[in-house]
C-alpha cells in the first residue's frame, strides 16, 4: 500500500482578516452572533477542563496563557496587560489565539485575537448584562476610553438598547478619540469632567481602566441603588478599580471563581465573601438581578471558555466569508518517524511559504501525485 504523508492544515485568520470580516458582517451581527456562541458554551460549562490562567508577571505587565477544552476541541490564547505600552506606541492588550483537535492534537485554527478580545470582552459583558442590569437600563457611564472603549459601548448599544453613554477619562485625548469614532454611531455621547459626574444618574457603569495599581475608580458614594457595575480593567494581582466596600454593597457575579478570586477586584476581600458564577445564571440556576433597588455586579477578568467561543465564532464566520488562509504550520510527513527529513534541501516535505487556499489544494495535489509515482 502507498504511504502519503499525513496532512496537516491550519486556517489562519489575520488582523486584517478580522477586520475584513467585521466590515463584511457588520458589528452589530458580530457581536449578536459572539454573544449567542458565549452564550451557548456557558450552558455547556460541565463539559470544559477548566484553570486559572497561568500568569507571568514583571513590574510592568504580565504574560497569560488561557487553555480550556472540551472532550473535542482544545483552546488557547497567549494575551498580555502592559498598560505604560501606549506610551510607546504599543497596545496595552495584544493577543492570538488557536483551535486544535483533541484526539489528534493538530492545530486547526490559528488566529489573531487583539481585535478580537476586544469585541468577546464587550459581549461578555453585554451577556452579564441582560441578566443582571435592569431591563429599562438606556445610560451607561464608561470609565477608561481607550482600546477597548468603543467595542463596550457599541456591545451595550446593540444588545441592551443603550442610548446614552457618559464618558470620563484622565486622558482627555482618549476621550476625544471615543467621541470621533462614534460619532455616528447613534448613541448619545456626554464628556465628564470626573467620574462622580459621569456615573451620576447612570443606570450602568463599566470600567475599563489600564493602569497597574490597586486603584479605586469607583468608591461607594458613586453608587447608586439599582445600578449594574460591569468591571473590565481589574484583570490581574494588584491591578483592580473598585473599592472593596463597592463590592460588599453588591451582589458579585464572576466568571470563574478560582481566577477572579486571585485577578479581580475580588482580591481584596476575604476566601469566603459570597460570589455567583454567571453559568449558574445563565442556566437558570440561581437568579440574576432579584429586585430593581439592587447593586450587581460583574467582576470581569477574562476567562478562557470565551475566547473559545470567539475562536469558534471567527473560524465559523471566516468558512461561510472564504476569509483567511492555509498556513504551514505542522510538517507533513510520509514516515512521521522521520522528521530528520526534513533537514534534506531536496524533501517534499519543507514547509511551504505561505500560501492561499487554492495554491495550498494544488501544492497537496503535486505532492501526492510525486508520492504515488516516487512509491
Ligand atoms: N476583563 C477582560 O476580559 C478584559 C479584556 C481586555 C482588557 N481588559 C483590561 O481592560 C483595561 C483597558 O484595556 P485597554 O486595551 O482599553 O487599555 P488602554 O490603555 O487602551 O486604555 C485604558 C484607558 O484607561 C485610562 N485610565 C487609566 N487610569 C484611569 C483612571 N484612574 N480614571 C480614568 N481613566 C483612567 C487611560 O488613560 C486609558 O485611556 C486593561 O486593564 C485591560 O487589562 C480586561
């Protein structure tokens, strides 16, 4: 019998594919369509092996590796939190990401994340908020309006029907440059001169601040009866926003327990303050918001299970927009014992450059045609 060499693909997505795909489908399906994948994984949340994050911290950011799996398909993604990288030139968050099949372990999607993690953070939240903001909710306040500022408030737009949204942050060309890009967006945009004006009256604040320093943006005497607080940028040990005394006035809704018990603004309180996983919620296990006067809050840090479900999501929506690429990740191998031969300047099996779709089929086809008659 003939031996062809195993072959491996690997589609990837770049940033400009992403961005080729949101322009194509429009944001406010993006962020519908993430919203249902999260959705329908954390009813699934008995079938994933679940961590922590694995963190590497320096004094001025960290490195995290989020892995999660179900019994067919294994995810990860490589993220960073440098908030001084903006002051050169460089993203605060930065992130790719990958799909690989359980029983063979072969990487399957690959692809970037940057973009990416900013809308399924803004679904995310959006997701914890129709189940924990009152239903009437049209304001919002967003403190911190860089990066991930736009995808919040388009997110909280298209999903909770919010009209308004109050603006503060230090940095006033940050603010500026929030104004620019919503311009037309629909939303009522108002600048704040402090947070405790911007959060006035407010049915919904997020904060979604950088800055590596238990901060508190937020302290109780902004709080109002009734609000729902969606706190994004507290994400890592001695990085948070909120006030404890913000949290015991709350009922505190977390993604993963053991993570937000080391990365959210739940650090500063004791092992045994009393927290909800929002799974529960979302099944209809426990109830969200229980009466109108009540403080929620969603102590946001970023878990694994959605970064799987926004790999699934672009993998899905890429196949269905023929965005993308084949990429050479894996060699394919005739003896997958002899990987030495790969070192051989005439082996068919050298990695390929880059290549498109139909190149990378016709590559496959010569190669298997010069198997079967080398055999
Ligand atoms: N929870 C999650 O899933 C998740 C996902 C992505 C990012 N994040 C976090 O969200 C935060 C924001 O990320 P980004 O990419 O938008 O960062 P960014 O650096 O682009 O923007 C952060 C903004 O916060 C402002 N800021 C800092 N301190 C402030 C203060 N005291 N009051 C008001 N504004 C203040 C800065 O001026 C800046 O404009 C980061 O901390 C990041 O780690 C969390």
């Amino acid at each position: 019998m003939i031996k062809l060499p195993q072959l491996v693909k690997t589609q990837f997505l770049s940033v400009q594919d992403v961005a080729t795909l949101i322009n194509r489908m429009g944001l406010e399906t993006v962020f519908k369509g993430m919203a249902s994948y999260i959705r329908e994984d954390y009813l699934r949340w008995q079938d994933f092996e679940k961590c922590a994050r694995v963190a590497n911290h320096s004094t001025d950011g960290v490195i995290e590796l989020m892995p999660i799996s179900d019994a067919k398909t294994y995810a990860f993604k490589y993220v960073n939190g440098h908030p001084k990288n903006t002051a050169i030139g460089l993203p605060c968050v930065m992130a790719f990401g990958v799909l690989a099949d359980v029983d063979t372990g072969i990487p399957e999607f690959m692809s970037e994340l940057t973009l990416s993690t900013a809308l399924r953070t803004a679904a995310m939240s959006a997701v914890a908020a129709q189940v924990l903001a009152r239903p009437d909710s049209k304001c919002m306040a967003l403190i911190g309006n860089g990066a991930q500022s736009e995808f919040q408030a388009l997110a909280f737009h298209y999903l909770l029907g919010i009209e308004e949204i109050r603006l503060y942050d230090t940095d006033p060309q940050a603010t500026a440059k929030l104004l620019a890009n919503l311009q037309s967006s629909g939303l009522r945009l108002t600048v704040c001169d402090s947070v405790a004006e911007a959060v006035r009256g407010a049915n919904i604040v997020t904060t979604v601040t950088a800055d590596k320093t238990n901060a508190a943006i937020l302290t109780l005497n902004h709080i109002e009866p009734g609000m729902h607080i969606n706190g994004v940028g507290g994400d890592c040990p001695g990085k948070t926003e909120l006030h404890p005394d913000v949290l015991r006035a709350s009922s505190v809704f977390v993604e993963y327990e053991p993570q937000t018990r080391i990365e959210g603004d739940l650090q500063h309180l004791p092992a045994d303050f009393a927290v909800t996983e929002l799974w529960q919620v979302l099944a209809g296990q426990t109830p969200g918001r229980s009466h109108a006067k009540e403080i929620t809050l969603f102590d946001s840090v970023g878990f694994a299970l959605q970064d799987y479900s926004a790999l699934r999501f672009m993998r899905d929506a890429a196949i269905e927009l023929g965005l993308g690429q084949v990429v050479s990740l894996i060699p394919e191998l005739v003896n997958p014992k002899d990987l030495f031969v790969l070192l051989q300047p005439d082996s068919h099996a050298t990695p390929a450059p880059l290549m498109n779709k139909t190149s990378q089929t016709a590559a496959r086809r010569t190669l298997i045609q010069e198997v079967v008659l080398t055999a």
